[in-house]
C-alpha cells in the first residue's frame, strides 16, 4: 500500500546551476551520485523522511525517460514517487488501470562516497508522466538512500503538497482513487482558476487540479506542454512565503 510520498524531482540541464540555485533558497544539498543510465543527482533531505532529487546528465541519454522532460519541456518540478510496502501489489493496481509505464525495474545509484546503493521502480510514460507516481522498494537500505541531513536555514521541515496539472480529472480519479483505496476531496483553487481533487497520503497531500476554462495560470502551463506536476508546498518552521518560478530553476514553490 502507498504510505506517502517518497521523493520529488527537479531536473534541469546542468546539475552544478541546480545545486547553487537551492542553496541559496536555503535549502542543506548533499551529494547523491551516479545512475548507470546517464543521469546523476544532488539531494535534499527532509524532516518528514521524503527529499527533494536535483537531477541533470552527465552524459546525452536522449532514450532515459526524463530527459524530454529536461531538454524539451522546460526541466523544473517533473516527476515524483511514492513510497510503498507492497510494490507488486500497487503496481498490478496500475497496470489494471492501464497506466503506460516499463515493468519493474532494477536501478542503482553510486553515491560520491563509493556506496552502491539498488532498488526497484517502474518507469511511467506519455500522458501519465508526471501525473501518476512511480513507485519505488529498497533492496539496500532505504536510509543509504535518503539523506540524512535535514535542517536547511529556511526551516523547512517536510513536504505538505504536490500539485498536479490534470487534463482529464476523471481519469487521475479514476486511478488514484484505486491505487490509494480511498475517494477524493472536491477542491477549488480560485487563484488558478481550477478545480480539482485532493487526496490525503500519510503526512502527504497530492491535490490534481484541471482548468475551469480556457484561462489562468493552470490552462496556460497545460498548453505549453510542461511537466505534469505544477507547484510544491512545504512545511516550514519559519515565515509563510512563494518562491517565484525564476528564482528557482523553474518550480514553483510555496512555504507554508
């Protein structure tokens, strides 16, 4: 069953760029390593067990299945994953739902440290990228994997929500109400001109909003083909404050 949200990822074309930018919102990067698929990452723990991949490539992987996202939609917040305790389970759930992903997969990372670390994940493509989450189970240790420090000078503490850009409502129901084995909460998001639905997962909130018309914010991000996933919310000790998307490699970002 899915217990919360894992990791989100923010991808950009130069991992050194990314890095620096979240230092100076405040954000304790650490290093994180390797992939053998092309792909390498810095990361940021947080207080909630979840943390932030910032991920670029070390060399052209045009077939690894986020560098469109990267390269041709514009990189930012693109994808994020959901901690499990039954992976085969959750994924036999959205493959019913005809979920277009890779089977499960076995990925290693090598951290700067020489420490292999290895799991298994499925890969999610096309229209659901974004959209559904991957899911993910350790075959080493999962505190190997996330990082261990967790106090950044802007106090934040944890994720509080993952706002997702949904062209078909019904059909991001559809699955995730499967796969999370509960029904959503109406919302409206006056601000984005949008409408949508929110589900509570752990300490997580996962909110999918789609455009009450052809206006606003939310409708102008859909036509542009960007990545799925649109803002994240962060829970923070310090002031309530949004990060504009200029001032942070293209996500944006709320402290709350």
């Amino acid at each position: 069953m899915i217990r919360g949200i894992d990791h989100i990822v923010i991808a950009g074309p130069e991992l050194e760029s990314l890095t620096a930018i979240f230092k100076s919102l405040g954000f304790n990067v650490v290093g994180g390593g390797k992939h053998p698929i092309g792909s390498y990452n810095t990361l940021v723990g947080l207080q909630d067990g979840a943390y932030i991949e910032l991920l670029s490539f070390y060399e052209d992987s045009p077939q690894h299945y986020w560098w469109e996202a990267v390269h041709s939609r514009g990189g930012g917040l693109i994808d994020f994953c959901m901690v499990t305790d039954d992976i085969r389970g959750d994924y036999a759930v959205f493959q019913e739902q005809g979920v277009e992903m890779s089977s499960l997969v076995g990925l290693s990372r090598l951290r700067f440290d020489g420490y292999q670390l290895a799991w298994l994940n499925n890969e999610i493509y096309g229209e659901y990228q974004g959209l559904i989450p991957f899911v993910i189970e350790d075959e080493t240790p999962r505190e190997e994997r996330v990082p261990k420090e967790n106090q950044h000078d802007n106090q934040v503490i944890a994720i509080d929500t993952i706002t997702l850009a949904a062209r078909d409502l019904d059909v991001a129901r559809r699955i995730m109400d499967a796969a999370l084995q509960t029904k959503a909460a109406p919302v409206q998001d006056e601000a984005l001109g949008a409408r949508g639905i929110i589900y509570q997962v752990g300490p997580h909130r996962l909110e999918y909003l789609t455009p009450a018309d052809d206006s606003g914010p939310l409708h102008e991000h859909l036509a542009a083909n960007r990545p799925l996933p649109y803002r994240i919310r962060f829970k923070t000790a310090g002031a309530a404050r949004s990060i504009a998307p200029d001032d942070a490699a293209g996500v944006r970002i709320e402290l709350v």
